[in-house]
C-alpha cells in the first residue's frame, strides 16, 4: 500500500440516483482505507447544468481548494473496457474518477498503468491529482461480495445478438426468429436478450411503431469492452504463419468466405497503421484458404483466424471486410497504443454514422 498525500482530504459528491449505492460503499471503504473525512451529499440533477457529468460529481477539498471529479461506476472491469474509459476520461473538461465494486490487483495496476484514478468498495484507490497521490492495492471485498454477472446481453451468445443490432439498427424491428436467424442464435435466447436490453433502456417499445435501438454508443461501449474476453476466444480457431507476411497485400479473402478484420482491415481503412498481426474471420472451413496462401499452423504465429459468429452480410463497400465495430473492437482489444489511437480514427470516421441516435 502507498499513500502519498499534503493533507487530509474531504470528499463530497453530487450525483443521481444511478449507482448510487455502490458509491456510498465505495467512499465509505476510501475514509475507512486512508482515514481520511468522507462525506457524500446528494441533490436533484436540477441543482448542477454541466452536461459532461456522468454518475456523481465528486468534490476534494484541500486547505479549502476543491478539486472535482467526474464519477463513473463501471464493474465487470476489462482491459478493453479501461482503454475506452482512459479514452473517455480524456475528452472530459475535469479529471475522472472511475467507481466500481472490487478492483483486483491485477485490475488496480492496469488502472494506474492506463492512469484511470479509481475507488473501489473494498478500499483499493489510485487518484494522481497533485498534490495528491494514493494508490492502494490488494484489499479484499468483504466475505458476502459476489461478483456481478453480466446481463444475459454481454454474455457470449447475448454478443452475437447485440452485434447484428449494431451492425443493423433496424433488425431490431424484426421478428425475433428473424434476429435470431441473423445473430446465429436460439429463439428462447433472444426473447431474454430483448428483455435485458429493454430493461437497460437500449431498445424502447413504441407500440405500433415498434421497436426502436436507443443510446447506441453506450451499447458499443458496452459491447467492445466484454468482446476481447467473453466471446472472442471461444470463436479463435488458431494462430497460423505464412512465409512471407506481406502476402496479405494481394489475397483475396473474399473467395474464400473470409474477411479482415483487426490491424490489416485498419490499415486499409485508414492507411495509418503498419500491421503486425493479421486478424481473418470466416464463415467456412479453412482449409482451402491455408492451402492457397501456403498458411502453416504456429502456436506463436502473426495471423489469428477466427470463427464468424453472425449470419448477415455487412453492407460495406469493402466486401473484404468485417464490419467496422468488429474492427474498432480488435484493435482496442491489443492495448498497443498504437492501435488505440487508428480505433480513435476509425471510431470518428466510420462509427458515427452507425450510432448516430434517430
């Protein structure tokens, strides 16, 4: 544990009604952990105008000095999921404070590797806000915490479905056997998923208007930060190596049912990246596609093929292609800085139009 700190700090918080137990929690175990004067408030929405602000506003008074900070609460932590909020943090007008239920230690390095400031309920904390410093790791939640599940639409199969629903907005207007016959997935399942999404106010019924796909960008946001780790590996065929890396400059993937997906899709699409790895995801069996490109099995190979998990086809241009969120997702996925930042590219000049809000 490290705790480096001019003064005793004082935090209060302004927030809404969402999360808010789980910020009560998480403040209560930060005075506890540093004994420092913990004190929360809350306030109608009405009493504050900035538009920026997330789950709380979060005051630290220092020798009179207020310091704020937009509160995020985020559990189910990942390594894709902390890059988007590193990136979110970044485009705020204050510092960010994310609030979640039990950082691992794991976890609690890779927050401050990606300089995420954080509480958790069980006490651990980074917050780097000169002249404040704490970082603290490796508390346990009490014995009667259990780890969140997921909703039924971040686990794998629910994936499927929320992907063919950002791929096309309106399938969400489609029967169900319809989404499901697209999404690659059973009837039953997509009737739950539906109810899950409804409840998390992403699809709004609207009677004999229908369906209608609502805060698409949280929904990506949600769905790239649990892809790299619940449903990507269970699709990974292999990983694979070819003579000469640069064969993919002239494959035709799309022969073989196939399309790019990952680095050498970004770097088609934007011309920006050199690519390292080569990400391929397919509809069919392999084995006519390894033999043409003289492709040999390697544990530790620079090309990753994947299994697709959809039934639709994408109405790109580039016909060779997955679908940009696919792109975004596996770039992020890599935490190489510089695949983050072509995902930063591809997000503005490809996504917009896909999550723009009707």
């Amino acid at each position: 544990m490290i705790i480096n700190c001019t003064d005793r700090v004082k935090i209060t918080m302004v927030t809404n009604d969402k999360n808010i137990k789980i910020m009560h929690e998480a403040l209560d175990a930060f005075k506890k952990t540093t004994d420092f004067n913990a004190e929360i408030i809350t306030t109608p929405r009405a009493t504050y105008t900035l538009q920026t602000i997330k789950d709380g506003l979060i005051q630290i008074t220092i020798q009179g000095e207020k310091l704020l900070f937009e509160g995020e609460v985020i559990n189910n932590l990942t390594r894709a999921g902390i890059i988007l909020t590193k990136l979110g943090f970044d485009k705020l007008d204050r510092s960010g404070l994310l609030v979640t239920r039990y950082a691992t230690r794991k976890i609690a390095d890779q927050l401050r590797k990606t300089d995420v400031q954080f509480i958790d309920t069980a006490g651990n904390a980074f917050l780097n806000h000169p002249p404040v410093y704490i970082f603290i790791k490796g508390n346990k939640p009490d014995k009667r915490y259990q780890p969140a599940r997921p909703a039924r639409a971040f686990q794998p199969t629910g994936l499927r479905i929320v992907f063919a629903l950002l791929c096309n907005p309106k399938l969400v207007e489609a029967p169900l056997r319809e989404i499901a016959e697209k999404a690659d997935a059973a009837l039953g399942t997509v009737g739950w998923v539906m109810r899950d999404l409804k409840q998390m106010n992403f699809i709004v019924d609207m009677g004999r208007r229908g369906r209608r796909l609502m805060n698409k960008k949280e929904l990506l946001k949600r769905w790239v930060a649990a892809y790299p780790e619940k449903l990507r590996p269970k699709q990974l065929i292999g990983r694979y190596r070819a003579k000469d890396f640069d064969w993919w400059e002239k494959a035709e993937l799309y022969n073989f049912n196939a399309f790019w997906g990952g680095e050498i899709a970004a770097a088609k699409l934007t011309s920006y990246l050199k690519p390292e790895i080569a990400t391929i995801y397919t509809t069919q069996p392999i084995e006519k596609l390894l033999l043409n490109y003289k492709i040999t099995n390697d544990p530790a190979g620079n090309i990753e093929i994947i299994k697709a998990f959809w039934n639709f086809d994408f109405d790109l241009e580039q016909k060779e292609m997955v679908n940009p969120v696919l792109i975004y997702a596996d770039l992020l996925a890599t935490g190489d800085p510089r695949n983050v930042k072509t995902a930063e590219m591809i997000y503005a000049q490809q996504l917009l139009r896909f999550i723009r809000e009707d």
